[in-house]
C-alpha cells in the first residue's frame, strides 16, 4: 500500500492541482516542462498541502492546441518524457500522499491520429470515416460546409477535403470530432481507461464533458445555440458505462467533468450516483466580483449538487481562462467570458491581488472540493502583452488576431532567482516570462510571510485540520450590504467584505486567518476565518 492508504471518498472535499506540464517546471533545458521538471517539484507540491494532481495532457501530439490535440491516447510526447517516467512519477506522488489525474479527450483527436489519417485515405461511406464527421457539402458542388456550425475557436467547423467531402472539428481544423455513435470509438475509449488505471492513475478529468454526442441530423443553428452539440441525452449512457470501469478499480477511482452548460441543474444530471463524481463549477469562476452574485452561485451550487447527492468543486482559474488577479483588478466587468476576455482593459494589480486573497479564503471554506491553478498560489497575473510572433494559440490565429487566446494564463513559472527563466530550467522558457515576476518567484515567497504562497499553505493546511470545513453545509449570516458571510458547524464564521467600507465582525473567540490585515473592523476586499 502506498502513503495513500484507503480514504474512501476523498475526491469529496480534496484540493486538486493543476499542472499544465509546458509550463511547470523543465527539467531537461529545452525551455519546455516536462515529467521531471514535476518529479523535481513534488515537494513543492506536498507543502502547499494538495491532495491530488491533475495534468493536462501529456499524449503525443503535434501540439496545434497545446496538447489537446491528441495523437496516440496510450503513450507520452516525448517531449514530455516516457511512458516509464509517467509511471514513475504516479509511483512517486502516491509514495508522497498525492494522488495523480490525467486528462482524457474523447471529443476528438488530432489530425495525425491513425484513425483520421486512415479516414482521409478511405473512401466516402467507407468504415473508417464513420469513426468521425465526414459529410457531403452543400449547394450545387458541394463547396459549402453541410450546416452552419461554427468552431470554438473561430471560423468554420467544417474542413473540406481533397475528394469533396467535409468533416467536423469544434475546436481547430486539426482536432477531427469523433462519431460516438460509432462503437470502435466507444470500445477503444473504455480501453484506454483501463489502460492508464491500470498503471495507477486515480482518475480521470474529462475534456468537453458536454460534447460528445451530436445530434445526427446536423441540423442549422441559431447563433450561440449549441444544442445539438452540447448536452445531448446519450451522454449519460457513456458515462455510465465509464462509473463501472472506476468503480472496478480499487482505491476510489474518479471522474471529473468539464462542462460548460448554462443551466447548473442538468450539469448536475451527470453527477448522478452511477455517473460522473464531480464537474468544475464554471459559474463560481466566471461570477464578478459582488456579494450578491457569489452568494447567488454559491446557493444555485450546492442546492444542485444535493439533489444528486454530489460534492461541487469550487474553480477560479485554469488554463483556459484570464487569470482572476488581472479579473478582479479591472474597473467594471471583473468577470469572465470567452466572447470578450477583455485583454487590454486597465488593471489595478494591487486591487486584483488583494481581492484574489480573499477570494482564496473563500474558495477553500465553501462546502465540497477545490481546484488550485498552477500559479494562483504565486498571485501570477495574465500576461497580455505576449509579442504575436510567438503566441501559439490556434484561437489566435483562427480569429486572425481578434482574439489573444490563451497563452497569457499559460506563460512558464517563476520558481527561484532574479532574472527569466526564474529557475523554471536552464534552456529559456516556450513563452517570455516578465522580468517584473523577480518578487513573484516560489522562492522569494516561501520567505516572505505575507505573500500569496503562504497564505495559501497555511489556508489548505487549516482547511485539512478544521472539522467544520469538512462534509457538511454551511448556513448564511446577515452581516449589512456587500458583505458575504456564513457559519460551518462546529464553531466556524466566513466573513469577505464586497462593500467600499470597514465592516464591524460578528463576536468570535479567534481570528483563524485572514487574507489582509485585520485590526478591530474588516477592511473592504478582505476575508476572514473566524473561530466562534
């Protein structure tokens, strides 16, 4: 048995950490993370006091969309490592109580996948294309896209080929959607499961949960109207089918779904007891910064997760989304959205730090699991001013520049010294780094005892101590305008401070933590751990 021992249900309230591996830590000098750039931080990890790991990709790819375009589900790239390095590695964060997570992409792969390169070579009706999307184009020769779908990331989500017919990619042309309809793609998927449970991964986060299943008539939409793509019924059957894989595995396998649905009731239809266990609470990460607003996802949350007797799992920044110290730094729309992320609009870093901490505190003391994105714990902000050259996010180029994408939240971590590449390796960094994170590094925070990387050692270390922020509920204070409070049971009050002035704190015996200086009252954009 490993460090892990046998803690049945601990996905239910873990902290997770996510390691974008490109960007983590290089361990070999060619400027890329990699498997021993994380094996060499695994203490850094274990004192930060997470329970698990989750990586995104590290199949072979030719890294179009940074690893999501998926060329072989069964191996590692190499420039990430081997396949006995991976193995390793989940060996040696077990022997240190970390769990480990990898990500799988069912909705599609990339277009050097056998399978799709076998597609192109077949012929129209032919076994191999109904693996995917291939259709016939509309109009007198064909030469318009069979429906009006358009990609995630801009333009089209039709590609011609040679021979006149089209396939399907919501994402980049070189990420082909699967037909799950057919059953080589459902057989070979519960066999890559087993594959990589059986060398020890603890589960599973799943890419574009939502996507799977398409409505086979292709019909038009309206804009913004993703129905017949996102949400359909057949999911269930998969999932259910992939709960019975998990559970036949020791050790409390599991499965977390990224979905981005507009309605939090039927995301929480996947977590049915004999589907998914949890799903990433995208409204908690887009919310603005505003009491009523958090308090209102914060109820719509757990009210949906109860019905289906599931833990939420709280979210405040990934590797898809502007990092929320430069969010909550902005003057008016401190929230999220894809259709606009806002790049260039002033940013009060300060403001956004101080409202970050806060946030921290408030994440780690709501009911159910945690998802901590490489970097938040550093206070990293989005790096937006990314020369173009070297931006390599398909979403950049498919929209032609109108959209930055996602290289700002993706940029390589600063770990130690003065100047880039700030320990991350000894080879430069896939992405510049700016110069002004030398006070950012792990290094220089993990010696001061106000930054952002203590506090949040000290609030996932206390969160793992305190019964109250275990299993359980929470019940809402009245505290006056702009002011987000609750208790937990036993003998616990959160209190954070929207409002634009002090605020006097209800009685307590003890202050357990704060994200700022507290002397007497609250101050604004700060939150408190109390012991009452």
């Amino acid at each position: 048995m490993t460090a892990l021992g046998q803690s049945a249900g601990w996905w239910r309230s873990a902290a997770i950490y996510q390691v974008y591996i490109r960007s983590f830590a290089d361990g070999n000098g060619d400027g890329i993370g990699d498997l021993a750039g994380v094996r060499a931080r695994l203490d850094y990890l274990a004192e930060l006091g997470i329970d698990a790991i989750w990586f995104t990709p590290w199949y072979p790819s030719p890294m179009d969309d940074g690893g999501y375009d998926v060329a072989d589900f069964r191996e590692i790239d190499p420039l990430f490592g081997t396949l006995a390095e991976a193995e390793d590695l989940i060996a040696a964060a077990h022997a240190k109580g970390i769990r480990v997570i990898i990500d799988i992409v069912p909705n599609h792969c990339s277009d050097e996948h056998r399978w799709f390169k076998e597609a192109l070579a077949a012929e129209p009706g032919s076994p191999e294309r109904q693996r995917f999307w291939f259709r016939p184009g509309r109009g007198p020769d064909g030469s318009e896209p069979p429906n009006n779908w358009k990609s995630r990331f801009g333009g089209s989500a039709w590609t011609r080929v040679p021979d006149g017919e089209w396939y399907l990619h919501l994402y980049s042309s070189r990420q082909p959607d699967f037909n799950w309809d057919n059953q080589d793609i459902r057989a070979d998927f519960e066999d890559v499961l087993r594959f990589w449970f059986d060398r020890g991964v603890d589960g599973f986060r799943i890419d574009v949960a939502d996507g799977l299943v398409k409505d086979p008539r292709l019909p038009d939409v309206d804009p913004g109207d993703e129905t017949p793509f996102s949400d359909q019924e057949g999911l269930h059957e998969i999932y259910r089918s992939w709960r019975k894989i998990a559970d036949s595995y020791p050790g409390d396998r599991v499965m977390v779904g990224e979905m981005w649905l507009p309605d939090m009731s039927r995301a929480a239809r996947y977590l049915r007891r004999d589907e998914l266990h949890a799903a990433f609470n995208f409204d908690f990460l887009v919310c603005p910064w505003d009491s009523e607003r958090f308090r209102d996802v914060i109820e719509r949350t757990l009210a949906a997760h109860d019905e289906v007797g599931a833990p939420a799992a709280w979210v405040l920044s990934n590797h898809d989304v502007t990092r929320h110290v430069t969010r909550y730094g902005r003057e008016g729309d401190t929230g999220f959205a894809f259709a606009d992320r806002l790049h260039g609009t002033p940013v009060d870093r300060e403001l956004g730090t101080r409202r970050a901490r806060a946030a921290a505190l408030l994440t780690m003391a709501l009911p159910g699991g945690l998802y901590v994105y490489q970097g938040e714990e550093l206070g990293l902000w989005e790096i937006e001013d990314i020369p173009d050259g070297l931006r390599q996010d398909p979403v950049w180029t498919r929209t032609n520049g109108a959209d930055p994408g996602r290289d700002g939240c993706r940029v390589p971590l600063p770990w130690s010294g003065d100047a880039p590449p700030f320990g991350f390796g000894t080879g430069g960094t896939w992405l510049p780094q700016p110069e002004e994170w030398r006070s950012s590094t792990a290094e220089a925070q993990a010696a001061d005892p106000a930054s952002m990387l203590r506090l949040y050692r000290a609030g996932l270390r206390l969160r793992s101590e305190l019964p109250a922020l275990g299993p359980g509920g929470l019940e809402w204070l009245t505290q006056g305008d702009g002011v987000l409070a609750f208790t937990r049971e036993p003998d616990f009050t959160f209190v954070l401070n929207f409002s634009d002035k002090p605020v006097a704190l209800p009685p307590h015996r003890e202050v357990l933590m704060a994200s700022g200086p507290v002397e007497g009252e609250l101050p604004t954009d700060t939150a408190v751990w109390l012991r009452t």
